[in-house]
C-alpha cells in the first residue's frame, strides 16, 4: 500500500521533498500476549510492517488486537497497515519523552520500574529505528497521518 501525502514534506538534510509513503506487512504467526507485557497471555497475531520512505525501509513489529484474533482476521487492510503506522508513530514519539516524562504520562510511576523501563525502552528503539528512515522528520510524519493530509494509492 502506498500512502500518497496531499502535500510533500521536507526529508531532513536530503535536498528533496518525500511525497510517498509505502507501507506493506507479512503475518509472521500467533503469539501469546505481548512483548513487554509478561501478565498478557492473551493470543494474538504479530506482523512485520515495513515502513518505507525514499528508497529506505525499516521493519516494525505490530501485533493485532484480541478481538482480530478472535475473528480470525488473518490479513491487514489499507486501514489496518496505516493503524500499524500510526502505532509505529505514536511509539516513537513516546520515545522522544525523557524517561521520568514518560512515566508520568503513561501513568506508570506506582509499575515494576523494570517492566516501565522495557516499555520506554521499545518505544526509543522505534524511535531509533524510524529515525533512520525519515532523517529526524518524525513530527512532520506525525502531523501528515494524525491530520488525514494523505491518501491511500492502491498498488
């Protein structure tokens, strides 16, 4: 699926506009709960989403909710890669958060600090990782998404 942006963004310190998003994934399999969660034992299913901008691709994990499982929707659809997408974004910017500013935004100041920090930690490893993507332009993707600035081109 390619997300096409209603109006191109600046690519960090390349001298070109990025205009095009694509976006595809593969179901890798069932799993039991999710990553950084060991109390959820709820099963589910997990994804690779590949986010890629320019010639540059990154995979993200994504994993399904319960109810798609129970369903057994086996596939995603164009809404549900630019769902993953904005998970993926929603992630990163969590990952842009100080440690202690992440805690009390998410509410997790009375949690098991180890679980907390796992948590924080996946979500600077997403951040990481999209950065290599989209030099540093992480906000801008933000808006153009949250803000419906694009349409889906079917492939």
């Amino acid at each position: 699926m390619r997300l096409k942006l209603n109006e191109p963004i600046f690519h960090g310190k390349k001298p070109h506009n990025v205009s095009e998003i694509r976006l595809s994934a593969f179901r890798v399999g069932t799993v039991k709960g999710f990553p950084n969660d060991p109390s959820d034992k709820l099963p589910r299913y997990k994804y690779n989403v590949t986010v890629t901008i320019e010639d540059t691709a990154k995979d993200f994990a994504y994993y399904t909710s319960i109810a798609d499982y129970e369903a057994g929707k086996k596939k995603l659809d164009d809404d549900d890669l630019t769902n993953a997408f904005e998970c993926i974004l929603s992630d990163a910017m969590s990952g842009m958060m100080t440690r202690s500013d992440f805690v009390r935004e998410y509410g997790y100041a009375n949690t098991n600090p180890t679980y907390t920090h796992r948590i924080y930690d996946a979500c600077v490893d997403t951040r990481n990782a999209l950065r290599r993507i989209s030099d540093d332009d992480i906000y801008k993707l933000v808006n153009a998404i949250s803000e419906k600035h694009f349409e889906i081109l079917k492939e």
